[in-house]
C-alpha cells in the first residue's frame, strides 16, 4: 500500500515532508548567526591602546584616592596619639601627686 501524500507528479515537495521544518531551521540559524554577529561587533572589547590608556587613568584615579586615604588615616592617627600623649601625661602628673603625697605621709610621720 502506499501512501498517497507522497504521490505527485508536479515535482514539487508534498506537505507533511521535512523541507519546511529543515528551511525554518536554517532561516533560524541565519537570523541567529546575524544578531551574533551584529552583538560581536557592538559588544566587542576595546582596543589594545584604548584598554593601556583606560588602565593608565584608573591607575592614576586608584592611587589619588589611595593618597587621600592614607593621608586622612595619618591624619585621625595624628590626632588620636595626641590625645593618648595628653591623657597618658594627665595620668603620669596625677600618679606623680600621689606619690608625692605618700611620701610626705610617711615622712611625716
């Protein structure tokens, strides 16, 4: 028995073949291929010089801000040992007072 979808005799392909899917496939494929492409171009990294020049400006921005960090914790460093220094000296003169009192106290008596 054969199956009468297949009989023709206009030499074109019958429906039901497998041409239409295999040609929606590889109308897909080329689209694809094509935004690929298209995003390729669009997306692509940037030249050698252009990527030296944007790494040599975020160098110079790193270390411009590194400085200002650095320079703003020597600076809170500066002043909190300074205040250390002052309380360390306000303790050192109150423990020297109270020496000197114990020593007149035993000396007096």
């Amino acid at each position: 028995m054969v199956n009468p979808s297949y009989e023709h005799d206009d030499g074109q392909e019958p429906e039901g073949s497998w041409a239409g899917p295999l040609a929606g496939v590889l109308v897909g494929l080329l689209i694809g291929g094509l935004a690929g492409a298209m995003a390729m171009l669009f997306l692509a990294p940037q030249s050698g010089r252009k990527t030296r020049a944007k790494m040599h400006q975020l160098s110079h921005e790193l270390r411009a801000q590194t400085t200002e960090t650095v320079e703003d914790a020597v600076a809170q460093v500066r002043v909190k040992a300074g205040q250390i220094t002052h309380d360390v000296r306000e303790q050192a003169e109150g423990l020297g007072q109270r020496g000197q009192a114990v020593l007149e106290g035993k000396n007096g008596h």
